[in-house]
C-alpha cells in the first residue's frame, strides 16, 4: 500500500511523493550535533557512510545532523528535488539519489538561498552542483560528487521519501543523517538513541588514547597483544 497522500494510481510510473517520516527525537539529534563522524562510523562497524562526495560549503568545522528526506531523481533533473524543499521543516537534511552523474548540476545558488530561508540543515547528493563560489560562503553544508555549470532539467521522474543508496550509503527517509569534514553517514531512526551511548563511551576513550599519548605514554601493550594474535613474536 503506497504511503503517500494520494492513491497509488494517481501517480504515474517513475513518480512518487510520500509524506515526511519522523525521525529520531530532537534531543537525539540536538547530542549527535557533539559528535564526530568518524566516532559513530566506528561503532557502526566503520563499514557504513558515503563514498566519493565532497564537502562544498568549505568551513570545515560545520556540522551537518537532521533527519533525512529522500529524494530520487532522473539524473540531471531535479524537479522532486524542488518538491523535497517544498516539504522539508527546519533542520531536515535532504539527501539525493541522482545517480553519480555529474553532466547537469541538480541544486544552485538560487536553491541555496531558498534552504537558507526555509531552515534547510543541508544537502547531500549524489551528483553535481553549480555555484559553488556561493556554498563556499558557508553556513549550509552540502556535499556532493561533482559540480558543472550546466544546469538541470524539471521534467522528473522521481521520487520523494523512498528508500535511496546514495553514493553507496543506504538511506531510509527519516534516517538521522551525519555529517562533517570527514564524510556522511546515516543512523536508523529507530536506532539512534540507542547509538548515542556508544558513542559518547567511544569519545570518552579516545580522549583518553589522547591524554596518553600527549604524555608519551602510548599504550604499548595494545598493538603488541594484536601482533601476538597474528603470530608475530613481540
């Protein structure tokens, strides 16, 4: 059965709009805004992010965490990808499938100046952008595989809050999705919460990794006991 506000059969093949999914509760994501990617890709398994986007709006401390509305487009057109924003409430990150093609741009300067206002937490898209001289002002992430000054079509098809892969990472609409210099990775919805503990054990162990090594007191033991797992005579 479709979820979408309207029947199945009033969209044609290829189009689709499904309401906005909730996603992890906003003190959740107001905790995983503190935390590094690269700590939640550890305890995920360090198997689960995207591959190949890259981070166009240039300050690298800026950190990129909502929940995500999905959106799939015929590549180079990015007519749902207009009816996303349309639907997005503030702190909604938009993520798009568009393939990996990088010959038309999906999202510009205009569309920038649109999320700004409308309280868009950022964008992540497989597929290019233009403008960047303007997403490189800051203040809304974005990443994305490429950027051309050719712009897109609005013809469709598409699909808006569908399950997507983008640029090899699963998203799922409502799925918190995690960002910062390092990359973007996404966290079920549902999974979130229970998540967040791991992760902030995991800061806390890294910090004190850090405080160890600052004093030059490296944990020698650690790497001589995985050695010696291997067979290796340490």
């Amino acid at each position: 059965m479709s979820t979408s506000s309207h029947p199945t059969a009033a969209w044609p093949p290829g189009y689709a709009v499904h309401p906005r999914a909730a996603g992890p509760d906003a003190a959740t994501v107001a905790a995983f805004r503190q935390v590094p990617a690269a700590h939640a890709s550890d305890c995920l398994g360090r198997s689960v992010g995207a591959i190949g986007l890259l981070a166009y709006h240039a300050d690298l401390k800026l950190v990129l965490c909502g929940p995500a509305i999905t959106v799939r487009v015929r590549p180079g057109d990015n007519l749902m990808l207009h009816k996303a924003m349309l639907m997005a409430q503030p702190g909604d990150v938009i993520v798009v499938d568009g393939g990996g093609d990088c010959t038309q741009a999906l999202i510009g300067g205009l569309m920038r100046t649109t999320a700004l206002a409308r309280g868009i937490a950022g964008f992540v898209i497989d597929g290019a952008i233009r403008d960047i001289a303007e997403w490189a002002e800051g203040g809304l992430p974005i990443y994305a595989r490429g950027h051309t000054h050719r712009g897109p079509s609005k013809e469709g098809p598409g699909e808006v809050n569908v399950p997507i892969a983008c640029a090899g990472l699963s998203v799922m609409p409502g799925d918190l999705v995690l960002g910062d210099a390092d990359g973007v990775l996404a966290i079920r919805a549902a999974e979130a919460a229970a998540l967040l503990p791991r992760v902030q054990a995991k800061a806390r162990q890294e910090e004190r990794v850090r405080e160890a090594n600052r004093s030059g007191t490296p944990d020698v033991e650690r790497i001589d006991a995985l050695l010696r797992a291997r067979g290796c005579p340490v």
